[in-house]
C-alpha cells in the first residue's frame, strides 16, 4: 500500500504520498489505485530512485489522461468533435472533474489540485504540451502551436467513434470503483480528524472551470467556447416554444444587440413526439438536448461557410445546453403563405431553390416547414436547425415542407397544388434531380405526414405528373 501522511495547518490539509514503482505501474495500467497514484505525475513528483523508469512512466500516465479524456469527450461529441479545439487546460479541469465526481474530496489529488488550480493548471499543461510528439506519435492528438490547441487526429476519432458508449461506465466500476475501495477507506481515516466545519471549507475550496469551457469551435474565423457562463445575457421576452425554452435577449458584447437565446430540454409528449412516433426507422431524429445543440451549430457553421445567410452564432453553454445566435428580423414563410396571395408562386418557387442548395452541400434541414424559414431583407434565412442531419434523406425535407406549407393554405386544394407546382419548378432550377420528388412521395412519408395533411396524397400525384410533364 502506499504511505500517505496529512499534515493540518489551519484550514489547509497537506498530502504526502510515497509509493513504489510496481505500484504505479499497476495503478497506470489497471487503475488499481482509481489512477490517483498515476496522475501524480502531473503535477509535482520527486523520484527517490530509479528516476528513469519514472520519466518513462510519467509519459505513459501523461499519455494515458489524453487519451481518456479526448475519449469521453469524443463519446459525448460525436463526429462533431472533429470541428474542436482543444486547449491543455481542458486536460487538467476534466481530471478535476472526473475525480471530484467519483470522490470527491477523499481524493488527495482533487485536493492538491483543485486548492492551489492556478499553480499546478501551468505545470500540467507545460508537461502536456512537452509531450505533444508522443501524443501524435500514439496518434491521439495533434498539436497546432500558433493556436497552442490540440485536434483529435482523424484515426483516434474513427476508433473512439467505434467503440461501446457504455465502455467507460464500464471501465470505471470494474478497473476503478472497486479497487478503489480499499485506499478510499484508509484515506477516509486520515480525514476523520477533520471536523465537519473544516470538510466544508476545504469543499469551498474545490473550485475550477467547467472543462468544456476549454473547447472551442471555429465560427466566423472567430474561436467560441462550446461552454461559457452566460452573464452578459439580459432576457426580453419568452418568444413561445413547447419543447425548447427560447427567449429575445440582449446580448453585451462590443454594445448590445439583439439575440435569441434557446435552451434545448428534454422532449416530453409534445411537439415532436407525435411525429417521431409515426417516424420510428424512418427519420434519423434525435430527442437528446445536447445532440441538438450540436446538429444546429454544425448546420449553422456549415452553411455559413457555403455562402448562406444563418444566424451568426455568438455563445454556447453545453452543460446546460443554451445556444445564443443572432437575432433574425423577418417574417416567417407561414404567415407569407397565410396571407399574401400575391407572393404564394415567388415565395413557394424560392423555397424550392433554397432547399435544393441546401440539399447540394449534404445537409438536411430535418424540420423544414415553412415558419422555419424567415424572409429577411430579401434574403431566405432558416432558423431553426435542430434536427439538420447528413443522413435523413433530402426527400423528407421536400415531403415536409409541401405537407406544412398546405396546413397553412388551410388545404384549399387549388392553390396549395399550384404552390407546389412553384415550389418544384424552383427546386429543378438548381438541381436536376427528379428522383429525390419521387422518393419524398413514397407510401413511408405518406403515413407520417398524412395525419397534418389530408391531400398530402393529391399533392404528390400532381407534382408526379408535373415532374413527368417537364421531364
């Protein structure tokens, strides 16, 4: 076992620990010691003997946190982690994070670390970074030294992506929690001269950032955290949403402007979930918060690179899964298609050309009915990116939209048929493809959409022949 000794001074609590080096290589490898030992090696360590074989364990332990930690995040991002950037410090507030959760303070490096972050954040991440040919070496991560970031390489992305999502669960209860146990119970000894008073300041003590305010994204040749504490927002008004909480705000950053601040909840048995019900295997939609935060800001980030007008993205607070974008005056293709008549062959021949733009760069809007769509300074802008996807087919965006766009003629037959004559003549004008008319009138979309739109049938017949007619 390894000596621990705990010196009190006042309100500071002082760890020591001396151990072997079979030990540490038991505790690197397995995690028999729940890698306390092991991390050690991050921060201040004095090798008494053999100082060789420690500097080749202090890289391995080195090594072996970078590889975990840029895991977990990867498991949690997807292959959206593809699109971050990662700064050392990222490293060493997940170590804080992950430790501090399972142990909180019985853990002396959650103690020694999370008390004096400021000195010992520099030391791990000067180690961290000393070792970045290692780490590429092992093909972990990449670093980019002009922006003093790390990227995940692309084969460490595709083998972290193939792995069982519960494999860190997994790994923490049989190669952790277990044998953790019995140092645990020797270090809860130790403490037990502590009186419950002084527990709690050392707890207010354990203070450090959110790990995922150390990730960041390139939006707009600008870098955004994915996480950041949302201070400088001021709410206006509620602007309605069932699932999502979304607010008009106003945002302090070089003044103030205008921005709509959306928190993505937990779906219960509303909006969507009619629909997804009727979808099961046959639209990739996702219930999950936090991979709709992710599929919105990788639409915007896209289509933004590709010349669209979108909302510009300001803030991102993953751990409470907020987006704040650019606020977004217009009006909605719904009410254009309610009320202006006169407009219905331009607006429903326009969304047809954007959608097949769209459609073009492999992204698909998911829910593309018209209120989704704002007419701003002339300009289409789509809004409302949530459930955008490389993978649900491009026929259900068009079935969507013709279903939606009827609901809000009130399904006069004539004039919805008409707009989606328009709507299809536009989508032609960019791309050629007729198939994809054809797939988005197949009997699977028919069943979903039906419930919204009794002529939806009547529509895809027409627009059939139309598209046979012009062929």
């Amino acid at each position: 076992m390894p000596s621990i000794k705990f010196t009190r001074k006042r309100n500071e609590l002082n760890v020591k620990i001396s151990v072997g080096l079979p030990l540490l290589n038991l505790d690197i490898a397995y995690g028999v010691y729940g890698t306390s030992l092991a991390l050690r090696f991050l921060i201040d360590y004095e090798a008494l003997e053999n100082s060789i074989k420690a500097k080749e364990l202090e890289i391995k332990s080195i090594v072996n946190v970078v590889k975990n930690s840029t895991e977990r995040l990867i498991s949690e991002l997807g292959f959206f982690a593809k699109n971050v950037l990662i700064s050392p410090s990222f490293y060493v507030y997940e170590v804080c994070s992950m430790h501090k959760a399972l142990f909180d303070i019985l853990d002396p490096l959650v103690l020694a670390l999370t008390m004096k972050i400021g000195k010992y954040r520099k030391v791990i991440e000067e180690k961290i970074v000393q070792y970045s040919g290692v780490l590429e070496k092992y093909n972990i991560v990449r670093f980019i030294p002009e922006l003093f970031m790390f990227v995940p390489t692309e084969d460490f992305l595709r083998k972290a992506m193939s792995k069982d999502k519960l494999r860190f669960l997994k790994s923490y209860m049989y190669d952790v929690m277990l044998p953790y146990m019995n140092y645990l119970l020797k270090t809860r000894q130790a403490l037990s001269s502590l009186t419950l008073g002084s527990i709690n300041i050392v707890r207010e003590k354990i203070v450090y950032p959110n790990p995922y305010s150390e990730v960041y994204l390139k939006v707009d040749d600008k870098l955004v955290k994915l996480h950041e504490t949302l201070g400088n927002v001021r709410v206006i008004k509620d602007l309605g949403g069932v699932v999502n909480y979304t607010v008009l705000a106003k945002l302090k950053e070089n003044g103030e402007k205008l921005v709509v601040m959306k928190k993505y909840r937990n779906w219960k048995a509303i909006k969507w979930l009619p629909t997804a019900l009727w979808t099961i295997g046959s639209i990739d939609f996702t219930p999950i918060p936090g991979e709709r935060l992710l599929r919105e800001t990788r639409a915007l980030i896209i289509l933004a690179k590709y010349g669209f007008k979108v909302p510009s993205i300001y803030s991102i607070d993953w751990v409470n899964k907020v987006l704040v974008r650019e606020y977004i005056e217009g009006i909605p293709l719904s009410d254009i298609i309610r009320k202006k008549k006169k407009e219905l062959h331009e607006i429903s021949y326009r969304a047809g050309a954007l959608l097949a733009s769209i459609h073009s760069k492999g992204i698909t809007l998911g829910d593309s009915r018209p209120s989704n769509i704002i007419l701003s300074n002339g300009h289409l802008i789509p809004v409302d990116l949530e459930q955008s996807s490389n993978t649900i087919p491009p026929a259900w965006d068009i079935a969507e939209f013709l279903s939606f766009m009827s609901m809000d003629l009130l399904f006069r037959i004539k004039e919805s048929l008409n707009a989606a004559k328009s709507f299809a003549e536009g989508y032609l004008s960019i791309s050629n493809n007729r198939k994809v008319f054809y797939d988005s009138f197949k009997a699977k979309y028919v069943r979903i959409l039906l419930p919204i739109s009794p002529i939806f049938p009547l529509i895809a017949s027409y627009v059939k022949d139309v598209i046979e007619e012009t062929a």
